[in-house]
C-alpha cells in the first residue's frame, strides 16, 4: 500500500505524541517507598523503653471538722486506724519508644516517657534487654537522651532534616503502641508548624500515620529511611491525627544534653502576641506578619536595648517573623551573649537595634507568646484604694473597666471587668479625662487600639469604634 510522505510524517508525528502521552503518564505515577526494606532496616533502630516509678498513695480520709476543744481524743483513732488501712506502696508501670543515635549507646526518646522514673529498661529489636541511664531532659521540648551500656556494635537511626520536608511526603512510624513491640505504620505529612499549645516553642510536624500511647518517643522516618520526627502527641479520639516533634530542634540541643543534662536557652524578655487585622490597620501595617511587643521585662535584654511596648518585631537575627510563634523558637536557639540584629516597626517606621541576648533562667518560660484580643462596650472608673480593693487588683491607680455590657464585641472578645486602661493608640491614659479625651478622638468606624494591664500580665487590643 502507498502512503504520500505527508501522511507518514503525519502518522508518524501522532505516534510520537501518543508516546510522549504515555511517558509523561508513566513518569507522574507517584512512586510508594519500599515500605518492606524500609522496615527490615530500620526496625532494628528502635527500642522499647518500659518504666517503673514509685507512688506513695495519699490518705483517703480526711475529717470534715476538728475538734473545738483543741487536743482531739479521736484524732489518734483517727490517724491510728485509717493509717493501718492504707495500701503499700506501689510500682506504676508506663511504656515508650525510642531510638539509637550513637553506636555508644545514645536513645532519643520522650521527657515523659521516663519523667520520675525509678526503673527503665531498654529492649532491643533483637530481645536484648538493658539498663537505661537518663543523661539529660528537656521539659520545654519534651525530650530526653538515655545511655545503655553495651560493647556490641549497635545499629544507629541516620538523623534527616526536617526543615526540608514537604506536605504530602510518605512518611513511616515504628513503635511501641499499647505494648505492641516493633509496630510499623505508614502515613503522609498532613501539616507542618503546629502550634498545640504544649509549650512555648511548639512548632510540630502532623502526620496520619497511626500513632497510639506507647508510640511516644519513637522515630518518624521519612522514604530515605532518616529520622525527621520524635513522635510525641495524639488528640484524643481523633483518628489520623498525630504530632512530632521536628528533629532538627532535637539535634540542636542533644550536644547540651550530653554535656551539661539540660538545655541552655536564650531569653530577650518580652511578652508578645499576634497581629490581628484590626492591629495592622491601627498599626499601618501592611499584612499580619511580626510580633507585636505587648510586655517588656524590666531591666531585660530587651529593656536595655532601647524596645518598648507597642514595638513590632519584624526581623530577628536576620530571619523575618511570619507568625509571632516562630520569635520564641528563634530566640531560645540563639546563643546565649550573642548580640542580634533585631528590626522592627515603631509608630509606623522601621528601626534596626542589636540586642545581647541573655540566659533563660531554670524555671522560667521564656518570652511569651500573648492572646489578642479586641473590644467595647465597657465602663470605666478612675481606680481608689477601695475601689481596687472591690475589684481585688493591686494597683491603685490609673484607668479601670469596671461594666462589660452582654454580648458586646467586648464581651465576645474576651475583655474583663479589672482590666486596666494603660493606652489607647500609643497615648497615656491616666484618667477619665485622658481616656475620653482620647475615645472622642475617634469617629466611627476607625479603629482604635489599646493597651491593657490585667493581673501580671499586659496585652493589646484592637477595635473598630461603633
């Protein structure tokens, strides 16, 4: 049969189409990881870690009265015979996962999987059982480093890079839920950056892959076999919702917790919360982005380095603030004595200040991450000595709301009768006639913004006047 040339080229140009279709069909198939091999390789990486802590049991009975004559004649009978009724002490038992980081022996697991612990024990995928010998905790990120003592050569978990995952990306758990040793699970990122409200620098990876109490503590292994994760928490009678800890703020701090057994943080000294839309309009601020300053610590590295409250801190060391929750994190992993650069927005224009960044004090909670707030339909009150006393505040001056009217914006947003007036849009308020001075400053519709003192606490809060 005869074909002209212009119909082969045209047959010819259709069958190279049709090839590259089903090519490029091919090549957009997602590829699944070798869950089989992944988990012959690196099952061998995680440990069970089982605990045993002592609990003193409490007095069950406890007389609603005493005597009114003083010396109780029933109190030994009392104490003598609810005493001998007692339990014993007893040992309460708790199970965990962990990992191997070093063939020396070194476990990443939980704060607590092993907090108070009298006894932990180690179990190897091989059966082999040892002692556990806490080095260091991390109350803050919930984070332990355990030592056994062996002179085998242990296999180690490769410790991957959180900061590079993707949402979407195969991701696979191994563990110890309820006591089921060695459990593998597989799952995808579901979101990264979540704040769960378990510390001040929260900043965790979410997965589906199925994790269940037992499971904390344990690795959550990215499609190349590296740790990206410390699994740590669950919502409870959720499905498919489960939190990790990134491992590359693990890695930041298990040289501390080899050396000293604790972490070293750094500390600025503010109080800070989050850029409401309300707050970027009184602020002419373009966008939501920053940390806004509500609080600084008197006599702090912050104080001292000239910011104030009201400041918005835009850029820290460098790295620009997206969300207020990131600054804590920045901040706590910043070397202490190291002076930053610090940008922020003040009244409207940009200022650049260093700051030397101090030591975060054992139990204190480093800088704050604040509740915004907005308002009105509030009454106030010049503050007395008997009026503060009514209200139970310390402070005995100044400006204070004492009537929230029902189901105002006020209300709804939170604000509280004790509440103190301190500014409204950068201006002092000190008195009735300050603060009407400045309420009637604004027409409707603008939005205003103040400052509020409440308990130890201070705080902003932004409106639209009705």
């Amino acid at each position: 049969m005869y074909c002209r040339p212009s119909r082969l080229f045209a047959l010819f140009t259709c069958s190279l189409a049709l090839s590259v279709m089903l090519c490029g069909v091919a090549m957009a198939k997602p590829v699944l990881p070798d869950f089989v091999e992944l988990a012959k390789k690196l099952k061998p990486t995680v440990v069970n870690i089982s605990t045993a802590k002592t609990i003193k049991p409490q007095r069950r009975f406890q007389r609603p009265f005493n005597s009114p004559f003083g010396n109780d004649p029933f109190q030994d009978f009392f104490d003598r015979f609810f005493d001998e009724s007692q339990q014993h002490p007893y040992k309460q038992k708790s199970l965990g996962s962990g990992f191997i980081i070093s063939d020396e022996g070194y476990i990443i697991t939980n704060n607590h999987v092993v907090a108070e612990a009298d006894e932990i024990k180690v179990k190897l995928s091989d059966g082999r059982e040892f002692k556990g010998e806490i080095k260091g905790t991390d109350e803050k990120l919930d984070l332990a480093l355990l030592k056994i003592s062996t002179k085998d050569h242990l296999p180690v978990a490769a410790l991957g890079d959180s900061d590079k995952i993707e949402i979407g990306e195969w991701v696979m758990a191994i563990g110890n839920p309820f006591g089921l040793s060695q459990t593998v699970t597989a799952g995808i990122i579901s979101a990264q950056g979540r704040v769960i409200g378990s510390g001040p620098y929260d900043d965790f990876i979410q997965t589906d892959a199925s994790i269940n109490p037992g499971n904390s503590g344990g690795p959550l292994f990215n499609a190349q076999g590296e740790v990206i994760g410390i699994n740590t928490a669950i919502v409870a009678g959720g499905q498919g919702i489960g939190f990790a800890i990134p491992v590359n703020m693990a890695k930041n701090i298990i040289p501390m917790l080899k050396e000293k057994g604790k972490v070293t943080r750094g500390w600025i000294g503010v109080s800070i919360q989050p850029i409401t839309p309300e707050l970027a309009q009184s602020f002419e601020l373009k966008g939501e982005k920053g940390a806004l300053i509500a609080e600084v610590v008197k006599d702090g590295p912050a104080e001292k380095a000239g910011l104030k409250s009201g400041d918005i801190i835009l850029e820290f060391n460098g790295r620009a603030i997206h969300e207020m929750n990131e600054l804590p994190r920045m901040v706590a992993a910043t070397p202490v004595d190291k002076q930053v650069n610090v940008k922020i927005l003040r009244e409207g224009k940009p200022v650049d200040l260093s700051i030397n960044v101090e030591r975060l004090k054992d139990g204190e909670d480093g800088d704050q991450a604040g509740v915004s707030q907005e308002k009105l339909g509030i009454t106030v009150r010049e503050l007395s000595k008997d009026l503060a006393a009514k209200l139970g505040i310390k402070e005995q001056k100044g400006v204070v709301i004492t009537d929230v009217k029902p189901e105002s914006s006020a209300e709804q947003t939170g604000i509280a009768k004790g509440d103190i007036i301190r500014e409204i849009n950068g201006s002092k308020i000190n008195s009735v006639g300050d603060y009407e001075k400045a309420v009637n400053g604004h027409k409707k519709g603008t939005v205003m913004r103040m400052l509020l003192r409440r308990g130890d606490m201070s705080l902003f809060v932004a409106f639209r006047v009705d």
